[in-house]
C-alpha cells in the first residue's frame, strides 16, 4: 500500500509540479494558494477552489520532501561516516530549500525573465541548465575523489 501511495503521490508531482512553475513563470497563476483559492471560489465555486487548493497541497510539499528524498538518495541513513542525526539534518536541509523558493521565486522568475531570450531564442537559460548539471556532476566526481583518499 506504501508503495502504491509513493507512485500516486510521485505521479502527482510529476504533473503538477511543472504546470503550476510553468503557469507561474508565464504569470497565469500566483505563487500563493489564498489568491487562487479567492479566484477559484468566484469563477467556478467551492468544488473547484477545494481542488485548487489540495493541488497546491502536493505542490508545496513536492518543495520540501523532492530534495528530502534525493538528499536521501545521495546519502543513505547505513551509510559509513553517517550520524544518527543526519535526517532531522536532512530534514532541516529540505525545509530550507522549499522555504528559500517560496521566499525567492518572483525575484528568480523577473530575473529570467530579463534575461535577452529574443536574442539568444533561450540559449541562455539552455547554458545555464545545462552548466548547473555538468557543476552537479563535478561536486559528485570531487566528493567520491575526497571519500577515496587514504586517511
């Protein structure tokens, strides 16, 4: 049943969590559930507003418990050199992370965009996707360089 849940709850994330970015960004739709539950309510009523809000729901918590899983991945709880506190530090960690896009999304959103897209048709947001991903792949061959060291 656990299992079921997860893919329920993941297939849900993976539909709503880049429609509601990508309405966000387009400005279609508000960062906060209050302003579109208050927009629902008067276009379509309360039956589509309790929707709203339960889809804001696993929105919001895809924010936090995405990078708790994937901290998670990295850094398994068995794993050597880990410390029995390491999940209210992962927990800690994630909460940070959804709060820090909460509290950061519009001024990321206007800083793209700005960016000169009509120039560069997108290549700059390309670059830098692809340039945060090869620095991903970077950290992750250092670390594993550092971890193979002798001490």
């Amino acid at each position: 049943m656990k299992v079921f849940a997860g893919w329920l709850y993941g297939f849900q994330v993976f539909v709503v969590v880049p429609w509601f970015l990508g309405a966000m960004y387009r400005g279609e739709q508000s960062l906060w559930v209050w302003k579109e539950y208050a927009r629902e309510v008067i276009q379509h009523g309360r039956g589509d507003a309790a929707l709203t809000v339960y889809l804001y729901a696993v929105f919001y918590s895809s924010l936090a418990l995405l990078p708790y899983f994937a901290l998670g991945l990295r850094y398994p709880v068995e794993a050597p050199g880990t410390s029995k506190h390491f999940r209210e530090g992962r927990i800690l960690l994630s909460i940070w992370a959804a709060g820090t896009f909460l509290l950061f999304a519009r001024p990321l959103s206007a800083f793209m965009h700005a960016l000169p897209t009509t120039i560069w048709h997108g290549w700059l947001l390309i670059f830098w996707v692809a340039s945060a991903v090869a620095a991903v792949f970077s950290i992750l061959t250092l670390e594993k360089r550092i971890g193979a060291m002798p001490r």
